[in-house]
C-alpha cells in the first residue's frame, strides 16, 4: 500500500465510495481532508467554499452546528459537487445494530442520506457493520473504522486494534479503510489510512489531543489521507491554509512512492 500511487489503487478497491476517492485524490492530487468543526451553518458553508478546491473528503461532526437545517446539507451538497469532494460525517457510532441503524438514517441529520462516508468504532462489533449495510445498500456508501487514536490515554489496546483489523477484513465491501495512527494494514492497497492529529508546529490541545507534522504522518505513520482541523479552521486564511497543507501532503506522499 504504502509503495503505490493511488491510481493504481483503485482497482484493490472493493468499495464504491473508496474507489471515488482514488480517484478524488489522483485527480485533484490532494490528500487532505478537512475536519470542518464550525458550529455556524454560515461558517461551515463559507470554509467548504474556501477550502473545496484543495480537499478529498469534508469531516463534519454535523451535530455540533448550533442552526443546524436540511437547507445547510443542500448548500454542502452543491459546493461538493462543485469542488469534487466527498462528504464525510465523523459519527463515530457505537451503539448495538439496531440503535445504530436509526442513528444512521433516522433523526433530524438523517446521515446516510447525504454522507457517503461515516465513521464508527467497533467497540460492539459487527452488528453496526451489517445496520450500516442494511440501511444503505451498497453502491454508494463507505465505513472508516476507529482502530487507534490520537487522544492522549485512550484505553485502546493492541488486541483492539487487531480485532478492528479483522473486522475490516470481513467486510471489504463496506468498509473504506481504518482510522489509526501507524501503519496497520500495509499488505492491503484497497484499504485507506485515515490520520487525524496533524498541524503544524503545535504539539497538542490542553484536552488530550497529541499532533504529528503532515510529513510525519505521511511517510512514517502511514497515513493516506491526512485530517487537518484547527490547523486550517483557526488560521487567518483558511483557503491559503488549506493550500500550504495540501503541498505539504502531497510532497510527502510523493516521497513516500518514489524512496
Ligand atoms: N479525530 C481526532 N482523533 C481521532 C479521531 N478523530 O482528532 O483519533 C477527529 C476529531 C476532530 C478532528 O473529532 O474532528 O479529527 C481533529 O481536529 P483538530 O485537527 O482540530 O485537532
């Protein structure tokens, strides 16, 4: 995985939605998703905008937006589309099947109507693979499940890291790839590494939060895509903020496969 360009990825990919980032990423040659935690629907709207042009996913955790409206999803929708990017909500579920499965498509966010990417953890196991399955049919849906963290103290282990892994295994039609933080999986190129914790030049947040470099994460954590949020979010200029972390990803990836 860690040798191969990514357009030469898409064909080991057995998901849809995995597929379509391939490709995102090839063609816009960008590694770079977005966390958008804005609690302003204008806000959220405005960075999408500045940001569109140099991102492959959009992170949203779409319940922490305080003015929150169908309205707000159309407008995200549209400047996906506009920009080729993937919406992406950052649910992290973890609840048994059937609680997850109304999670999932019911409510005031109904996510599996306009995310085609989730992430869960797999703390209860299968039965939200096969709700999240269930619900959204699979031609146009893809699961990142949580196998590390980047918060400090976290009770993950190694045993639940491997057990995510087989989880992934069992189900490569659903599940887009692993979100971790050192290269877990590199025998299986259909699968991406999702890396959040990157900004430059800030080691942390005063709750937990631990930060790599971009290039760190890229050609020594193994990442795929990199999450970058308060790097980008809290900077004067998101736009150009975006820009200078998408050059330095993609620098770094572009090291990675030719050493
Ligand atoms: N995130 C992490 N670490 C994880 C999993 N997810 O930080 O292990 C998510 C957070 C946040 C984003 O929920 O949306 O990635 C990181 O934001 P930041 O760059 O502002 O710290």
């Amino acid at each position: 995985r860690l040798k191969l360009p990514y357009s030469k990825r898409v064909e080991y990919a057995e998901n849809p939605i995995t597929k379509k980032l391939l490709k995102i990423i090839s063609d816009k040659q960008t590694n770079l998703c977005l966390a958008a935690d804005v609690t302003k629907s204008a806000d959220l709207i405005k960075l999408a905008e500045q940001v569109g042009p140099h991102i492959c996913l959009l992170k949203t955790h779409i319940d922490i937006v305080e003015d929150f409206s169908m309205e707000l999803l159309n407008h995200l929708k549209n400047i996906a589309q506009t920009y080729n990017f993937i919406l992406f909500e950052d649910r992290k579920f973890a609840d048994i099947g059937k609680t997850v499965e109304h999670q999932y498509s019911k409510g005031i966010y109904k996510i599996s109507s306009w995310a085609e990417l989730v992430t869960s953890h797999s703390l209860t196991g299968k039965g939200v693979l096969d709700a999240i399955k269930q619900s959204s049919g699979l031609e146009n849906r893809g699961v990142f499940l949580l196998a590390q963290t980047s918060a400090a103290g976290s009770l993950i282990d190694e045993k639940y890291t491997k057990g995510t892994l087989q989880m992934m295994s069992e189900y490569p039609d659903l599940i887009t790839g692993i979100v971790c933080q050192t290269p877990l999986f590199t025998d299986k190129p259909g699968m991406i590494q999702l890396t959040p914790g990157v900004q430059v030049n800030v080691a942390g947040d005063n709750l937990g939060q631990q930060y790599n470099s971009p290039e760190s994460v890229v050609l020594e954590r193994g990442a795929d895509v990199a999450v970058v949020g308060r790097g980008i979010t809290q900077a004067s200029e998101p736009g150009a903020a975006a820009e200078n972390y998408k050059k330095l990803l993609w620098d770094a990836y572009l090291r990675r496969i030719e050493v």
